[in-house]
C-alpha cells in the first residue's frame, strides 16, 4: 500500500462514487431530454386532432348545407304542381 500506484479503501470508493454520481446526471439529463421529446410529441398529437376536428367540421358543415339544398329543392318541387297538372 506504501506504492502510489495503489488505492486505498476509501480512494477506490470516492473514484467509485464520483463515477455513479456521473453516471447518474447523464442518466437524468437523457431522461430531461426524453421528457422533452414526449411533451413535444404530445403537443404534435394534439395539434393534429385539433386539425383532424377542424376539417371534419367543415366536411360535415359542406355535407349539411349540400342536403339543406336538396331538401329545398325536394321542398319547391313538391309545392309546385308540375306544369301539365296546372292545365287540367
């Protein structure tokens, strides 16, 4: 033990512990980075459903006013006699 070369109990154990502690902040600063990606991710996710809704909207919006005007026309066609009944 006298040789420089060696450690003693508590060197070897405060080398150790330096490297878990290191370990243990990459650890932390890869799972901030991960946590990061996730709440992105999520926010993509609810964007796109807002997008989603905002064209099924207007698809169901399109598809209403197409069958107001056929009901209209249905409608009028229904309360005007067709022209060869007027003559009879």
């Amino acid at each position: 033990m006298t040789n420089n070369k060696q450690q003693t109990a508590v060197e070897w154990y405060i080398i150790q512990r330096d490297e878990i502690e290191m370990k243990i902040r990459l650890m932390l600063i890869c799972a901030n980075q991960y946590e990061q990606e996730l709440i992105k991710a999520d926010e993509q996710a609810k964007e796109m459903e807002a997008i989603g809704k905002e064209m099924s909207y207007s698809d169901g919006y399109a598809e209403g006013y197409k069958r107001a005007i056929e009901l209209t026309k249905w409608a009028i066609s229904n309360l005007i006699p067709p022209h060869n009944e007027q003559n009879n």
